[in-house]
C-alpha cells in the first residue's frame, strides 16, 4: 500500500470513528431523556472523541 492510499485509508478510518462516537452519545442521550420530554444538554466533553 502507497502512503497516499494509507493516508487516504486512516481519514476513512478516522471519519467513521467520528461518526460512530456521535451516534453513541446520541443513543446515550435517548436513553437518558427525562419522561417530561427534555433531553440532557450537550456539553464540551461532546466535541472531545472518546
């Protein structure tokens, strides 16, 4: 494998793993809704990557 297609193949990589910490944190967040209908508020930890 060339560097470009390593390179190329780790931003894949990397924008999935984005992908997936922000689809968990949503879940997180659906789970965690109050009965009334109000969800938790997004925080600074929710720009940080696992």
């Amino acid at each position: 494998m060339k560097a470009e297609q390593q390179i190329s193949f780790l931003a894949d990589v990397l924008n999935l793993i984005r992908e997936l910490d922000t689809l968990v944190k949503d879940y997180c967040r659906y789970l965690t809704t109050d009965q009334d209908g109000s969800c938790l508020e997004k925080t600074a930890f929710d720009e940080e990557p696992f």
